[in-house]
C-alpha cells in the first residue's frame, strides 16, 4: 500500500533562519514556489517543508537522543567539514559500528537532525 514518503514537515519559530540552514548549510535546493509561502526543499524523492512553530522534543523518550530523521550523505568526513565551517555544533562527533557512520546536530530549531 504505502509507496513511499512524499513529505516531511519540521517545525521552527524562525522560519527563515532554518530555511537559511537547510538550503546554505546542508545544501539543499530551495523550490523555486513555496506553497502557501513555506519554503520547500527536494530531498529524493520526497519533499521537506518547513513550518511556522515551536518544536516539542519526546518527553521520555527511550533512547533519549535519536534523530528526528537522517539524511544519507555521499562523503559524511566532507559534509562533517561543511558543518564545522559553518560553526555548527556536532556535540557527539561521528560515531559508528561496524556497518555506519553518522553524526548528529541540532539544526537551528532545536530539532536534531542525523548524517550517515
């Protein structure tokens, strides 16, 4: 039934500066028309929306740090040096097992966010 995911929405009371953050700091293209004035990303196949609002982290939560998702990097020691140019705070580093890397952040939201 389920063919795959079409969006992912995040919220920020700032809108602007995260939309700041996810198109010159990640790099994602901004869409040209924002649908209702929401700036929209193309993510795969998928869309990432950013929406007016204040985030809630999981009261509780078990494990309690776990990304709200991961995006999937081509060179992840690249990408690390993108974001520590850009002063972002990588409180963990990278971390790793056997079959992955990753490295978790918050973007400017609050919301943490993966790269593997």
């Amino acid at each position: 039934m389920i063919k795959g995911i079409e969006v992912i929405c995040l919220w920020a009371e700032n809108v602007p500066k995260s939309a700041h953050f996810y198109k010159d700091v990640l790099g994602l293209d901004l869409l040209p028309h924002h649908h209702g004035g929401r700036p929209h990303f193309k993510v795969g196949e998928a869309f990432l929306t950013i929406l007016q609002g204040k985030p809630q982290p999981a009261e509780d939560s078990v494990p309690a740090r776990f990304p709200l998702f991961a995006f999937r990097v081509w060179d992840l020691d690249e990408a690390v040096e993108r974001l520590k140019a850009h002063d972002v705070e990588l409180p963990w580093g990278i971390e790793g097992n056997e079959d992955s890397r990753w490295v978790m952040f918050h973007d400017p939201a609050g919301n943490l966010i993966e790269l593997t």
